[in-house]
C-alpha cells in the first residue's frame, strides 16, 4: 500500500533515493513544503547568503565527486541570482540540478508575484529545464534530472517547482538510483587510434573536460608512460595529471608557455581527450586553426554534438573519460622512438617557464608573488585544493603551482568572477580533513565574501588569501593595451580585509612583504586546523605588477610607441 506523501516530502524522498548528502541554497517561501520535508532528512542544506554563492558551491559539489551538484533557490531573484551557476556549469560540463520554487498553477502566465518562465530564462544555459506540474510525477522528473545531468557531456539541469503542486498529496512509488551512460570507443577505433600514433613523429596529448576520475587520471597517465608522450591539460584542468608526474608539460589555457604553444604548432598529431577545444584551450582557435587544423587531430569527447562542432578532425571518437582512459591504458604500446625525448624535453620547458620571474628578480619589490606560491607550496600537503575564480592573480596558481593530481583544483573555465570562495567552502564542507586554499582577487572577494559566514557557520576552515592591488586587474591590464593612459571604471576602493575577516569570526591578517607571508600562512593553517574556522591573508601590493611577464607601465609604455609609430 503506497503512503500518501506531500510534493515536498517526494522531493526529499527522491534527492534521498539519487545519494544526495547535501543541498545548497537559501531559503524562500516557495518552496516550504521542501525545507520542512528536510527537517527530518538525513541531507544537510547548507545554508548560503546569496543564491550565486549556492549555485557555484553545488557546482564544486558536482566537480569534486562527479554527482549532481543540488541547489535550491526561490522564484525571480533567487532563480536569477542563481543563473551565473548554472551557466557556469554548462560551460565547464558539471553535473547540477537546480531547483527553483516558482508561482502556483493557478497565477501562472499572469506575471505574478516573482513570475519568471525558467524554460525561456533557462534554455541556453541548461541541458534540460523543466516544470513539474503534477505532484505524482515528481519521483519521474527528478530521475530524469539525474539522468540528464550526469550522462554523456554532464551539465546543469532546472527544475522549477510550482508552489501548489509542493503542497499537493499522492500516492507513488519511488524510482530506483540513476545510472549514467556514457558511450565507449569500439575495438576498430583504438586499432585505428593506435596505427596514427605509431605513425606520429612529433605527437602530443591535450586532456580536458569533465567526467574523469581518480581511475580514469591514473591510467591516462599510464598511457602516456608506456608511450613517452607529453601530456598537456586544458584551461582550468591542470589536475588531472599529477604535476610530478615525468610527463606531465603544463596547462593550454590563459598565458600559454610559449614553448608548449609552439610544440602544439608543430605537433604532427594531437590526441586531445576530453577537452572542448574551446577559445580559451585553443589561445582563439589559433594554435589549432578552425575548421581544419594543420596537425592530425583525434578528438576523442563524451558528447557526439560537441565532436566536428569547430574542428573536423581525422578520427572523432565519442567516449565517456574512464572508457577512453580504460582503452588507451589496455592498448600495447606503440614504437616511441620518433619522439622518445620529447616528453623530457617538454618538462624542462615548463621547468623554465616556472621560474621566479624577471620581474622579481633583482629588484626591491616589496611582495614578491611568486615567492609566495613557492612558501605555499612548502607548507600544504600535496592533495591540498586549490580554488580560484577570474581575474589576473590567479595566473600565479596556474603558472607556478603545481597540483598534487586529481581534484586538487576548483577553477571556472567559464571566466566567472566570485567563484573561488563558495567552491573553496563547499570543499572544506564536504572533505573537512583536507587542506582547503583560496586565491581571490579584490575585486573577485566581494562578488561572494559574504560565504564567509557560511564557512563560520558550518566551521569550514578555508585559508583564503586575497590579492589587494586596488583594481580590476584584468580589465585594466586590457584598458591599458586598447586605450594606454585612459584608465576609466577598474580602479577599486576597497575595505580592510582583514578586519572584514574577523568580523566575521574568521581571523584575518595583513601581509605587505615577502618575508611576512609564510609565517602569517602557518598561522593561518594552525588556526584553520585548532578552531575549524576560516583564516585570510590579504595581500597589499603594487597593482602595477599585473602579470608574471608584463608591468602595467611596461604594457602602457608599448602601447604608447605602437600609437606613435602608427600615427
């Protein structure tokens, strides 16, 4: 006999069925028939200040153990804050469902009180959005939501919730657990993969998207092993290779090494797996030239529509990343003696490229930055998590941090801006036994420094370090190239970051030069570990040192004769 159950409860019901464990969001009258079904659930709805906050945490969710990152929000604003997750999600294939509360069936199409149609708000930047209009087929829709969000290109999936239909009554069975589906290469395309790679003279290997697991990494790195092949990783995934590892060449994103740009160029074969081979991968679709590149392409991708979208490559394989990985790891090695060296010679590059800078170099800079990636590096564990969000300061992580391997790096390739915080807390939530960092620019800090009283609140101890150059670095750094001199809307008047901080309940420090930072770093990962609290150090520096290879007075200094010269 099937027990008549609320809308509310057969949405707790059904997240319990799929293994959710936390949700994350922030609460509104739209959906409260939900939030009383999770009072007596074993799922922990965590708290969140701001609905973007909430939807990049699940999104991290979604990235650090490949299930369905769970938000809910209210209807209007919550859903519309909420949005720069779910386009986040979409754009860097993270499993996420979100769920948002919405009118009853009977104000629909009146533009009601926070009336919003999610379908059209949605469409783009969603794999499946929806609206559950019946309270018996919740358990279906809600399986479906899995389903979707978790097989081939995983991605985000909404789910709107009419107010009346949460307070409805029925009587249905629960659905069994999803099962994601992803597609395999077939024994003719590895024979075939195999022949081109026997046949490469100068082959590298480009890894990427989403999918991957601890498994699938390891054997990919295996792979390259047995055949002596560098192996690059794509805009934002530098952890799917340990960065120890003999083979491993550097990221293919946002300041390139030169080196690893022109070994691209001149690659005679590229296995790229997993990545889009998107703008950012591709440094603007030209290091690979659209639509044919001049290198022999296997493009090898979970989603048969993303395989031929902008490059047409000589094998197209659609496969989920532990089937490819599985594959290429059983396959016999080929003959690597063409290329032999090439991996070697690739780490040297990278060993170079990652050396302290000129800039720092002989020279009084108060804060030396790449210092202090070097003294953190020092002083975490190797499978410490490193998260980030946009902006200038976090090219001191990906040039010169090196990642101990499989999600220790939270990054959007989305270029979403307050990302860093959120995915930094919500890694701290779900694994409070690792060493949790985050690099945040000013600018980035306050589009979502109020999760830090959702760190306080649930004792997530992050170590944030907030880079304070005044300004919005990356679009300043830009203004000065276009425009030299004509600085207009990127300079910054920022708070105490630091007493912000232990306004908080966090402790907060100020650091102003080289030799303080480690110290103040130990203080803040004792802290972190005695209290389970949040720690940050703000970084005051000179906003002139822009980039690892350019000053902001040495871009406007070039800008300014290339004006001349052309006048």
């Amino acid at each position: 006999m099937l027990k008549s159950r609320s809308g509310g409860q057969l949405v707790v019901d059904a997240l319990q069925v799929h293994g959710v464990e936390f949700v994350f969001g922030v609460p509104g009258e739209s959906y409260l028939p939900v939030l009383d079904a999770l009072y007596d659930s074993p799922i922990r709805f965590i708290i969140n200040r701001q609905e973007g906050g909430a939807a990049f945490m699940a999104d991290a969710y979604g990235k650090m153990t490949g299930r369905p990152g769970i938000c809910f929000v209210t209807r209007g604003p919550g859903a519309t804050n909420a949005a720069i997750g779910v386009h986040t999600a979409f754009q860097d294939s993270t499993p996420m469902i979100l769920f948002v509360g919405q009118v009853g069936n009977d104000f629909v199409e009146r533009e009601a009180f926070q009336e919003i149609d999610y379908r059209r708000m949605y469409g783009q930047m969603a794999k499946w959005v929806a609206q559950i209009d019946r309270t018996d087929r919740i358990p279906e829709y809600i399986a479906r939501a899995f389903q979707v969000a978790t097989s081939g290109r995983p991605g985000p999936v909404v789910l709107a919730l009419p107010e009346d239909m949460l307070a409805g009554l029925a009587e249905v069975a629960d659905t069994r657990c999803y099962t994601p589906v992803q597609a395999a290469p077939s024994a003719l395309q590895m024979a075939e993969l195999r022949v081109r790679l026997a046949r490469a003279q100068r082959p590298i290997a480009i890894l990427g998207g989403s999918g991957w697991d601890a498994e699938a990494c390891t054997q990919i790195s295996e792979f390259a092993a047995a055949n002596r092949l560098p192996l690059a990783c794509a805009f934002r995934f530098q952890d799917l290779v340990d960065n120890a590892h003999p083979n491993y060449a550097g990221d293919v994103g946002i300041g390139i090494n030169p080196k690893l740009a022109q070994r691209i160029r001149e690659a005679d074969l590229i296995l790229a797996i997993g990545p889009r081979l998107g703008e950012m991968t591709t440094s603007g679709y030209t290091i690979l030239q659209a639509p044919v590149p001049q290198q022999s392409l296997i493009h090898i991708h979970a989603d048969a529509l993303e395989l031929g979208r902008v490059y047409q490559a000589d094998m197209l394989i659609n496969s989920g990343m532990p089937q490819i990985a599985a594959a290429l790891n059983s396959m016999p090695p080929v003959d690597a003696a063409a290329w032999q060296d090439s991996a070697a010679a690739a780490r040297a590059d990278l060993a170079n490229y990652q050396l302290e800078p000129p800039v720092f170099k002989n020279t009084d800079v108060p804060l030396n930055l790449w210092q202090v990636v070097q003294d953190l590096m020092q002083a975490v564990p190797r499978d410490a998590i490193i998260t980030n969000g946009a902006g200038n300061y976090a090219t001191w992580a990906h040039r010169f941090y090196r990642y101990g391997g499989w999600r220790t790096q939270l990054a959007p390739t989305s270029g979403a801006m307050g990302y860093g915080v959120p995915a930094g807390i919500a890694a701290k939530i779900m694994q409070p036994e690792r060493t949790v960092v985050t690099f945040a620019g000013d600018g980035e800090y306050l589009m979502n420094g109020q999760e830090l009283a959702t760190a306080v609140q649930y004792r997530a101890g992050v170590v944030i370090i907030v880079f304070n150059n005044g300004m919005f670095g990356t679009i300043r750094m830009h203004q000065e190239r276009e425009f030299p001199a004509r600085v207009s809307g990127t300079d910054l008047h920022n708070p105490d970051f630091a007493a912000l901080a232990r306004a908080y309940g966090a402790s907060g420090e100020v650091v102003t030069a080289t030799a303080e930072f480690a110290p103040a770093l130990q203080r803040a990962l004792a802290h972190t570990r005695d209290t389970r609290l949040p720690a940050l150090i703000e970084l005051r520096y000179d906003g002139t040192l822009i980039t690892p290879n350019a000053s902001l007075d040495a871009i406007r200094k070039t800008a300014l004769e290339n004006r001349a010269r052309n006048s």
